[in-house]
C-alpha cells in the first residue's frame, strides 16, 4: 500500500508540466481529440497504480461502447474501481466525485480538466445543480461515468440505484452503458491490511440507446439498469 502511495504522489508531480500543457490546448480542437489528449497521462497514471498493486484487470466488452458522449454506469465495490476503468475503458469519461475531492491540489485540477463533476450529497440544492452541470457536460460531447449507489457495496449486494446522475442522460439525451466491475473490494476492502493482488474483471454491457433512454421514466430506467449489472454480476460471480 505504502509502495502505491508513493507512486500516486510523485506522478502527480511528474505531471505538472503536462497539466500547464493541456490546460493551454486550443479551444477549437474537436471535443473527442481533446480528451483524447487530456485523458492520456491520466490513464496511464491509473493503469500504473494497477500494475503496483499487482493485479491484473481483464476487460470485455469495449466494443459495445456506442460513438459519440455516453453515460457510463456502474456498481461501486471499492475505492480502487476508478482507476481500474479510467486505465481500462477507452473511451475518455469523467465522473462524479465528493466535494471534498475538489481541495486536493494537483489532483482536483486533473479532475476538471477531464470533466469531473464535484457534488455535495449533503446540500440538495447544491446536488441539483450538480447534475445540471453533469448533464451539459454530456450535451457539450463529453462522456461521464456515475456510481448510483452512491457509497461502495465492498463487493456485497447492490445498493439501491439513486436516479438522479440517470436524469443526466435523459437530460442530455446520450445513451446509457451499463458497465459491471467485479474483484476491487476483494483487493482492498476486504483485507485485514495492506493490498492482495487479485484478478479484477470488467464487462462492458449493451447500450441502452439515448431514445429509449429520453422515452423511459427515470425511476423505470434505474430500477432496470440496476437488474441489468445485478444480472451480469450474478453471472461473474457463478463463473469465478
């Protein structure tokens, strides 16, 4: 753990140089190019945090990923679950991330560069306006991935899926991609001490597309794409 500690610090240094570069890219580039290049030392510093813990992440799926901005959404195991699909999906996304986040330097620069959305479950009003943002984020052609349960489930049953990051995509009208991520609690959480290195798994569903997802109820919509991982999940866990 110690060892991923400091790895995570100093290539948070490294990159400062390369911060003050993307920070500088030219506004008329296409959106897709952007975060292509925004995202690239991101991804790279969260597929080097995996490799440090010494396991290895198996993807399946990509190749559902529609064109264009989506809303990703995925179960939440363990802390470990963003930089397992920031390094493995291709597609660039941003997320939603805890107010809290936002006081971290360097790091929360990174976050906004990539699109992140910093919300404060404890302040509704605040909340609310959150998903706004998260949704003209979507609508502007950046993908985001969500967490709807809202805390991690340390690999145990689903938590009830929250609707309100789902009305982003409603709102923004972009497909829903429902993503199941299996192995990161047993990882971390699930440990006395320290990191065990384990085989994670990470599976990439159908899309659901952005007119079923403007002509479905947002609580329907939640409740489904919940049964969808839910589903995959039980499937994974039979397999393993």
């Amino acid at each position: 753990m110690i060892y991923v500690l400091i790895y995570m610090g100093l290539y948070l240094l490294y990159s400062v140089p390369t911060l003050q570069k993307v920070k500088k890219l030219d506004s008329s580039m296409s959106v897709r190019m952007r975060d292509q290049i925004i995202h690239d030392l991101p991804k790279r510093w969260s597929r080097g945090i995996m490799k440090r813990t010494g396991s290895n992440v198996h993807i399946s799926g990509h190749e559902s990923i529609p064109e264009g901005p989506v809303l990703f959404v995925a179960n939440h195991a363990g802390d470990f679950d963003v930089p397992v699909l920031l390094g493995s999906i291709p597609k660039p996304f941003g997320f939603i991330s805890k107010m809290e986040v936002k006081k971290l330097p360097i790091i929360s620069d990174w976050m906004i560069m990539i699109s992140c959305i910093f919300i404060d479950r404890s302040n509704r009003r605040q909340a609310v306006q959150s998903i706004k943002e998260g949704g003209m984020v979507l609508k502007a052609g950046h993908s985001l991935l969500i967490f709807p349960e809202g805390t991690r489930n340390k690999g145990g049953e689903l938590k009830d899926f929250k609707t309100g990051g789902i009305r982003m995509a409603k709102y923004a009208g972009v497909p829903i991609v429902p993503v199941v991520i299996q192995g990161t609690a047993d990882m971390f959480e699930n440990q006395p001490r320290g990191i065990k290195p384990c085989d994670i798994f990470v599976e990439i569903l159908s899309p659901l597309s952005a007119q079923y997802v403007g002509d479905t109820d947002v609580k329907e919509l939640s409740i489904e794409v919940q049964g969808i991982i839910q589903a995959s999940l039980d499937q994974m866990r039979r397999v393993s």
